[in-house]
C-alpha cells in the first residue's frame, strides 16, 4: 500500500511539473544559425509554434530594435508564406561601407496564404541581418502571432536577470564576442592564403600529419598484435591447467 502511494504521488508531480514546464516549450525564440557575432553578419530564425488545438497561426510579425537598427534585413522565401519588410526613418542615421542610411527595415511581417501553421506544428522563419551591433551582448525582437480565430498573442515581454521568465518573452538573440572579420568565412580563407604564400609548407604539414597517422596506426597495430599473443598464451594455459586438474580427479 505505502509503495502505491509514493508511485501515485510521483506521477502527481512528475503530471504537475509536465503541465508548469509545458508554456516554456511554446514560446516564440529566435536563434541563429551558427554564430550572431558583434558587428559581423548573421541568419537568424524565428521559431513559432503553434500553440493552440483548434487554430491555426496565420501572420507573425517581427519588430526590430529600434534601439539598435540594422541596416540590411533579408528575408528569405518560405513556402506558403508571404512577407512584407516595412521600413523607417531612422532618427540617428547609419552608416555602412562608408554611406549614411537614414532609413531602415523596423518591422517583418509573414502572412500565410494557405493553412498557415497548423496545430501541432511549429515554422521556422530566417532572417539575414547586420551589421550587429558591438555596443550590447543581445537583441530583443518583440513579436506577434496572430491566430486564424483572430487571436492575437504579444510576445513583448523583455525578460529581466534574476527574475522569473515573463509570461509571454519576447524573442532574445544572445550575441557573441567581435570577431577579427565580421563577415563569416574570410578569416578562415586568410588563413588558407597565408599558408599558400608559404610555398611548400601545407604540403609539408600535410606530409607530417600523414606520417603521425601512420606511425600511430603502426603502434595500435603492433599494440594489438601484443595483446592478441598474450591472450592466446593465457589460452592455452588454461586449457592445460584444465587438462591436468581434470586428470588428477580421474587419478
């Protein structure tokens, strides 16, 4: 009887916990694809999911920090989707590869032109973004997601450090340490540069490493070798003790 109720009071909580954790699940995020450096470039997705059983999420609209403008927003094309860059005047312009923007996109807005996303299911939308600012460690991108039934959730929510999470947060992208080249990629292509005016020496380092593999692979195989003659000789040993233990039984 005791053990029945300690089983049905663990599944009590585990049910409870399930039910208070379940929201945490649902909320609008983004994250990127990769790394989000401090001023470099990045693709971010925003991930919506559907959280209701009997509607379907038909527009979702994306707000970009208007403390923080950025001035090149791409959207990317989605399937059964269409999206509309709505762009302001800036009351500080930017400047970008040495020109002054004075205006830029504040606001994405997705709306589908078929079911939309149905129950159940969740839709990732990719954004193209930069410059990212070098001044802050995150951006908040407050959203809204707008039900077939006319329901509209606002995803607005800014969380603060050492408090609960808000009810309804709003989308948070954590950005990473300033990188040398803030354009992805470059670097890894000065370096493969810096190793062809070289001359021979990848060649070389490549000739090394082969070698290393080889003699590491030498030594697993003589290691192996070792160990296999060790096992036999403790084989056959025992099939000898084997043997003479079961002739002095006979005797």
């Amino acid at each position: 009887m005791k053990a029945s109720r300690i089983a049905a009071s663990g599944v009590a909580a585990g049910v409870t916990v399930l039910a208070l954790s379940a929201p945490a699940f649902a909320h609008v995020t983004v994250q990127p694809e990769g790394a989000a450096a401090k001023g470099g470039y990045a693709v971010v997705d925003f991930k919506v999911p559907n959280e209701r059983d009997d509607a379907s999420t038909t527009k979702v609209e994306v707000n970009l920090p208007a403390d923080h403008p950025l001035a090149s927003v791409m959207a990317q094309a989605i399937p059964g989707w269409k999206v509309q860059l709505t762009k302001s005047k800036l009351a500080k312009p930017l400047t970008m590869h040495g020109e002054k923007i004075d205006q830029a996109v504040t606001k994405v807005t997705w709306t589908a032109d078929g079911k939309g996303i149905e129950p159940g299911y969740f839709q990732k939308f990719p954004l193209s973004v930069g410059a990212l600012p070098e001044d802050t460690d995150q951006l908040v991108f407050k959203a809204l997601q707008t039900y077939s039934d006319k329901e509209v959730v606002r995803w607005i929510e800014v969380p603060e450090k050492g408090q609960d999470e808000p009810e309804n947060p709003a989308p948070v992208l954590t950005l990473t340490a300033a990188t040398d080249d803030h354009h992805g990629g470059a670097a890894a292509s000065g370096d493969d540069d810096a190793d062809s005016g070289k001359g021979t020496s990848g060649a070389e380092n490549a000739s090394a490493t082969t070698e290393k593999t080889a003699a590491a692979s030498g030594d697993s195989d003589t290691t192996a070798r070792v160990l296999g003659a060790v096992g036999i000789v403790v084989g056959i040993a025992g099939v000898a003790f084997g043997v003479l233990a079961g002739r002095r039984r006979t005797a």
